[in-house]
C-alpha cells in the first residue's frame, strides 16, 4: 500500500503546529494552542515512524525488535496526552495543570510498563505486528495499555470541549471544534482497532485479521479531519465570504417589496450615500433596512390604532408589524393622522437579526391574508372622519 499519506500527515502536522505556535507567539492568550501544536507534532511524528518504510530501516538498528513500533505507540500516546490537554485548556483553564501532572505521571508509568512488555514478549520484528502476536498474552496487554491510555484521553478531550463547543465565540471555531472532536472519535476506534482486537483474539482464539489495512484507512479518516478542524479559523472565514455575500444578497432582495412600497411613500427617507449590491451586498442591505426602519417610524402614527384588534392576540408578531405599516400606508396616502402608538417588535440590533426579522415580515407583508383584511378594513376607516 502507499505509504506518502504518513509522511505527508507528518509534514502538513508540522507546519499547522508551527503556525499555531506563530500565533502563540503573537497572542498570548492562546496559550491552549501549545497543546495542540505538540499533539500535532507527536501524531505526525507517530505517523512518519510507523510507516512500513520507516519500520524496515530502523529494524536494522534497533537494540530490541519493534522498538521504532514502541516509540511511534508511546508518541501517539503523548498526542492523547496533549489533546487531552487542549480540551481541559479551552473548557477548564483552572484544572488544566492538574490533568498534565495526573496524566503525565500515568503516561510514564503505562509507557514504562508497554517497554516491560514489549521486552519480555520477546518478538521478532514484523509488520504485521499485531496479528502475529494476538495469542501472545504480554503482547495483547502492551496493546491494551495502548488502547485504553489514548481512550481515556481522548474521551476528556471530548467531554470538556463537546460542553464548551455551544458556547464557542464564533461560527468556524465551533465547526473547527466539532472537527476535532469527531477525529478524536475516530481516533478511539482506530487505537480500539489494535487494543480490542487482540484482546478477542487471545480469548476466543479466532482471528479477526483482514486482507484489508482497516487500521490504515481509519487513521486516514481522523487526520484530515484533526487537520481541517486546527485550520479551519484560519481559513474558513475566507472560505465563508462567498456563502455569505450570496445570503445577504438573498435577503437584500427579499426585503424588496416592503422597501420599495415605504420609500415610495417616503421618498425622504432615501440615505445619500449609495449603494451597489454586487459590489459590497451588506452595506446596501444595511442602507435598506435602514431606510425601512426610518420609514415606519415615520408613517407609524398613520396605523388605526385597532389594527392589533383586527388582526387578533394570537397572531405572529411579523404579522402584526406588517399589518401594521399596511395600515399605515393607506393612513398615510389618504391624510389620516391618528397619533396611535404602535411599538417596534424588539429584535437583536444586528445586520442578521434585523435583516431576518424583516425579511418574516416582508412575506407577511406581502402574502398573509390577515394582512389583505387590515387593508381592506383601514380604507373603510379612511373614508369615515376622524372623531375624537
């Protein structure tokens, strides 16, 4: 099988570890980045030395047969560690030294007893480590310190981080999370995949060995994905630009109907700085909803003050503000002032929010019956003088 994917996994984790810790350098209050830089640098590191090509050539050398398998083992260990780390540092900052004393002391003793092992086994090197030696009792528990170690890491890292993704400050960075913390399943798997096999095997006593590299291919499936999440702040705002212009865009247009009628009824309102929509899509649908709000304030006490009657207590609140502005322009186009108060719907005093709260009530505006009836009922009033 191809062997470049480990080498190349070895290369792009040591480059995302150096630009984390550029940022390090630069932003000191990412000091959680040192954890996943090291975790970067150990798993590639792991990844290159147990590649088949780099097994044969330090089999040549080494003093005890699989001692190059036992490093790249005791490194992805480490990564566990490290990643372990990095969940504690983002979710728990304050327990974080105390899960590198406890675990650090517990990586030690489960490598120093997986090298015991390991020597008493008394192997002879192979690539097909594992299934040679499923039947051998000291090599099944080299294995399953391997397995349960990287597992208990990779389950805090999960927990700590799966309770802080909600709150994450940012869209990429939540998604970025949620890509680590799904190679980080993965990755229980593929270290299950040589810890728990054995285990079956040396019980049962019937192999479970594949033609197939499932190992392999299960790792190739959790490092792309560790890898897209480490980066995915760097460049998924840039990637993202796109998909957004083409969402404010969207809604720049949806709001069109509503714009275009209280700018046709107060022209005034109109902003003097233009805008070009292909060119730059959030400031002319913040120019728009701008104009819309000066609109209504304007025209509001044009609006029956029975309109929320009309339409009922149970209605939508969009529905009620489109019925609304449809009051007040009948009101308006035909001279009647009825001084009536009628409140803005409270919403978030953001491009997003307001532009998806106008946007519900455009589609209200345009299309809801109840809204068709609010006109029809406040032309009849128009024709009727006002009384006080």
């Amino acid at each position: 099988m191809p062997h470049w994917p480990n080498y190349s996994a070895c290369a792009l984790a040591a480059v995302v570890a150096g630009y984390k810790l550029f940022r390090v350098r630069r932003d000191q209050r990412a000091l959680g980045l040192h954890y996943l830089s090291a975790f970067f640098l150990c798993m590639g590191l792991a990844m290159a030395i147990m590649a088949h090509p780099t097994l044969n050539l330090v089999s040549r050398f080494e003093p005890v047969p699989n001692t190059a398998r036992f490093v790249g083992n005791a490194l992805e260990m480490a990564a566990a560690y490290f990643l372990g780390a990095l969940g504690y540092s983002v979710a728990t900052p304050e327990r974080t030294k105390r899960w590198l004393r406890r675990y650090g002391i517990i990586l030690a003793a489960a490598v120093t007893l997986m090298a015991a092992l390991l020597i008493a086994a008394g192997t002879t090197y192979t690539l097909n480590f594992v299934n040679v030696y499923s039947t051998n009792p000291l090599v099944v528990g080299y294995l399953v310190v391997f397995f349960l170690y990287v597992t208990v890491c990779a389950m805090a890292f999960m927990r700590t981080i799966g309770r802080y993704v909600p709150h994450a400050e940012t869209t990429t960075l939540r998604v970025g999370l949620r890509f680590v913390v799904a190679g980080a399943g993965i990755g229980i798997i593929w270290a299950a995949w040589s810890g728990v096999r054995p285990v079956i095997t040396l019980l049962t006593g019937q192999s479970l060995a594949t033609m197939v590299p499932v190992g392999s291919i299960i790792g190739s499936m959790c490092v792309p994905l560790w890898l897209i999440g480490a980066t995915l702040t760097a460049w998924g705002t840039w990637l993202a630009a796109p998909l957004r212009w083409v969402r404010t865009f969207i809604r720049h247009r949806q709001i069109g109907p509503l714009w275009t009628a209280l700018r046709t009824a107060q022209p005034q309102v109109a902003l003097i700085t233009t805008a070009n929509v292909l060119r730059n899509a959030e400031f002319a649908l913040y120019r728009r909803i701008i104009e819309i709000r000066d609109a209504q304030l304007t025209l509001r006490p044009y609006a029956h003050p029975a309109v929320p009657q009309w339409v009922g207590p149970a209605v939508d609140p969009a529905t009620l503000e489109a019925a609304v502005i449809a009051a007040s322009l009948i009101g308006y186009a035909t001279g009647h002032s009825y001084d009536a108060e009628h409140p803005f719907h409270d919403v978030d005093p953001s491009l997003t929010s307001e532009s998806a709260w106008l946007v519900r009530v455009n589609r209200e505006f345009t299309k809801s019956a109840v809204v068709a009836r609010v006109r029809e009922r406040a032309a009849a009033e128009a024709t009727l003088p006002i009384t006080n």
